[in-house]
C-alpha cells in the first residue's frame, strides 16, 4: 500500500455522531478543565439518551478479522495493531516485537553461556531491562534452558521466591532420579526435598548443585526495590556457593542503578562470579525501528520528521518511544487520517501530561502551577533527571553539569527553598556535621517523570 493512499481518509471510521471511541483530544481538554477546578460539564457533553462510549473492538478478535479492503485503512485493525505493536504498559516479551539491544543481549548470552557467569543488568527506569530479559528467556528456552522468573517486590522474601522457583523445576533433573523413571516421578518438584525450616543459601545451593540433564537461569527482575537487606545478602551468598560448586544454575538480577555497586552492594567475595551489564539509552537508529514496525503492523505512516521528533522527545528511552508513538497515533486515528503528524504527536504528549497531573495529589498541583515555582523549572526539571537513581536521592553537586554555570550552594538554597516552602523535596542530611553532602528527594511519586516529559515536549516542539 502506497504512502498517499494510506494518508487518505479511512475506511469504516467513526463518525461525529457515532458511538466511536472517546478522543484523546477531549480526554486532554477535559482534564485540563478538572485541574483548573472546572468541574461543570461543558458544552460538547453528549445529550441525554446518546449513546456511551463503547469498545472499538471486542476482546476475541484478531487482526486477520480486519483485513483493509480496497487497500483503505480500517481503524479497528488499526487500533488493534497497535495496542500490540506500540504497548506501553506491559514490556515486550516477544523477539517478534523487540527492537535494538542485539549487542547487550549478545553479552548477556555469552556471559551465561561462555563464562558460567551470573549477571547484573542495571540502567535507568523504562530504558528496556525487562523487556530484554523476557527476550533473552525465550532464546534461552530455545536452546533447551530452564528458565524461571520472578518480580521482585519491596517485601520479598528469600524463602518464598526461592521456594517458588524450587517448585518449577522438575525432580527428574536431580542426579538421583533415574531419567527412565516411572510415572510417580513425573509432576515431582525440587520444592519436595525442601524441608520446612526456613531456606538458606548453603543448603540450597548443595540442592541445586544437584541438577543434571539441563541448566537452570534463575531471573530477579526488579531487583533494586527489595528493602530487605538480609535478602540481598543471601542471594549473595547464593551466588558465592552456586559458583563454588559450579552448579548448573546461574542467576540473572535487573534493576534501576546506575552501576553495579548500587544495584548489588560492594561484595568482593562474588566479584568474580558476577558480570555486569549497563543498559544505556536506545540508539536512536533503534527508536525508529520501533516506529517502523509500528508502521508495518498498522498501516499507519510514521514520516521521518515525525520519527525524529519522537526520538528527541523520547531520549533513549524506548518505553517513552512507544507511550508517545502510540497516542500520537490514536490523535490521527481519531481524525480519520493515516499518516502520524508532529502536530499528532504534541496533542497526544498533553493528554499524557494532562493524565500524568490529574494523577498528582491536589496540593502537588497547585503548587507546580505557582509562578514562583515555575520560575524555577529549570532546577526542577535537572532535578527530575538527576533524581534517577534506586532511592531517587541527589545533591545539588549532581545538579552542576545539568545547569552549566550554576554554583552548588546558590543551587542548595534554591532546592531547600522549594523544599521548606512547598514542600516539594524531602532531605537527607545525616552526616552533615561530617562534611558529607546533603541530599535531596521529590516528595511526591511522579512528579519527576511529569517535569521530564514536559521539558522534552518543549524541546521536541521547536
């Protein structure tokens, strides 16, 4: 299908008076509305009696049921195309949909496969860890790897993820089951040879020292928000053990950090056993590989300067790439074109800005819409970025190279300001009396990625 055909108008979309889906445009104004306290409907509310917004398409239907006749666009498989090939709320877990990373997945296979080692994937938030895990998983299972894996959570507990995982690998890989077994053996677990005292990480270790016939990955994912340091200390030591037996288990960790010392601790002991691998921003060669896949299951066009501005707005970050290419392409769809404008994609960033707000408690609100606030966005805004780190701490030394001829004590009495005024940060100041830096932290989650998005909307804009 040819680029100014798919541009055209398209073929069974909504109309005006229809129950089609509601618009993102609306969306935008009227959530604007509600943070200007504005809470009388307006005057494009539906009559009484119209109909209500429905689904676009129904929950069985799949994209062959939606074939474009006459080569004409229809939006139904549009949408449908889209929520699966630009979703940002669920990492991609298919090699079909990823995009990029072919060198770290490339390390990360040779560190499993030629070293024996474990490994730690860190990066910053939304740059794609998890999704590359899941990538990595189905290639490993492809070479007949057991792969198990498991999201970490802040209260995660050592026994009951290990337990868990235990349960998920099949007796018949322990060296003392025959694998000509009968069928007793058959639906058996390692979890069965745990006995009910709590786990530790020696006597695991020893089980899984045990297992013969395949190798086992072990994946923690989100490995930065567990809280318990007893946990980190006994996958540790896990890891030591494992590597002492040369067991065929390795672990794969991934979480937010911005080195391996801040994801893991300082661990001399498992240095060796342990590679780590950073995840940095998305090539922007990539990023428009995401938007051209997007092109090819949708049948939408995605020009090159639409392209280019998306990446800017996106800045490596992949997860952004496809939050923003897919509501710029529902602002299309809405307007019964094919071709995904830069106009399209400035709409549909202020809906997301507009969500992203309404979601902030009321007080964070108005106090982001203060002038004297807004005066110093540009603080802010290398605060929001600076603030990407595990705990989200930062000092306003880490400000300078975001803010080129700043001073950091004129930056540290503006951040306490903001901090002792509006409530805005929250500080850390022990060990201030010992030379140490104070630091800081945004009160409230979510307010960073707001300040971030919105300075990359006015630069993608120009």
């Amino acid at each position: 299908m040819s680029r100014e055909r798919q541009g055209g108008e398209m073929a069974g979309a909504a109309s005006a008076e229809g129950g089609g889906p509601t618009g993102l445009a609306g969306l935008a104004r009227r959530s604007l509305r509600r943070l200007g306290g504005t809470q009388a409907e307006s005057a494009e509310a539906p009559a009484t009696g119209a109909r209500l917004p429905r689904f676009s398409v129904a929950a069985t239907d799949e994209l062959a049921d939606f074939l474009p006749p006459g080569g004409r666009i229809q939006p139904e498989r549009a949408r449908l195309a889209l929520a699966d090939a630009l979703t940002a709320s669920q990492p991609v877990t298919s090699r079909d949909r990823f995009a990029g990373r072919a060198d770290v997945l490339a390390d990360l296979i040779a560190a499993i496969e030629q070293q024996r080692a474990h490994v730690v994937l860190f990066g910053e938030r939304g740059i794609g860890k998890t999704s590359l895990v899941h990538v990595f998983a189905e290639t490993a299972r492809d070479a007949r790897y057991l792969v198990l894996y498991g999201s970490c959570g802040v209260e995660a507990r050592f026994d009951d993820m290990f337990r868990t995982f235990a349960a998920q690998i099949p007796l018949l890989y322990h060296a003392d089951i025959s694998p000509v077994a009968d069928e007793r053996e058959h639906g058996r677990s390692f979890a069965e040879l745990l006995g009910p005292e709590p786990l530790d990480p020696r006597s695991l270790a020893e089980l899984f020292g045990r297992i013969v016939g395949t190798r086992v990955i072990l994946i923690l994912d989100e490995y930065d928000r567990v809280r318990d340091p007893t946990f980190r200390r006994d996958v540790a030591e896990l890891i030591k053990n494992l590597s002492d037996r040369a067991a065929r288990v390795q672990l794969v960790l991934t979480g937010v950090a911005s080195n391996l010392d801040e994801l893991v601790g300082f661990t001399p002991s498992i240095r060796r056993n342990i590679v780590g691998l950073g995840v940095g921003p998305m090539a922007e060669a990539d990023m428009m590989f995401i938007l051209e896949r997007a092109e090819a299951a949708t049948g939408l066009v995605f020009p090159p300067e639409t392209q280019a501005m998306i990446a800017r707005m996106a800045a490596g970050s992949p997860y952004l790439v496809r939050l923003i290419g897919s509501r710029a392409a529902l602002v299309a769809l809405e307007d019964r074109r094919g071709t995904v404008t830069p106009d399209d994609v400035t709409r549909g960033t202020e809906a997301v800005l507009a969500e992203w707000n309404a979601g902030l408690p009321a007080r964070v609100q108005r106090v982001l819409a203060r002038p004297e606030v807004r005066a110093d966005l540009p603080v802010l805004i290398a605060a929001a970025k600076a603030s990407g780190t595990p705990e989200g701490w930062f000092s306003a030394e880490d400000l300078l190279p975001l803010l080129p001829g700043s001073e950091a004590n004129a930056l540290a009495a503006r951040l306490d300001l903001l901090a002792d005024r509006f409530d805005l940060f929250e500080r850390q100041s022990e060990g201030e009396d010992a030379g140490e830096e104070r630091r800081y932290r945004f009160q409230t989650q979510g307010v960073a990625q707001l300040l971030s998005l919105s300075a990359a909307l006015a630069r993608g804009g120009r």
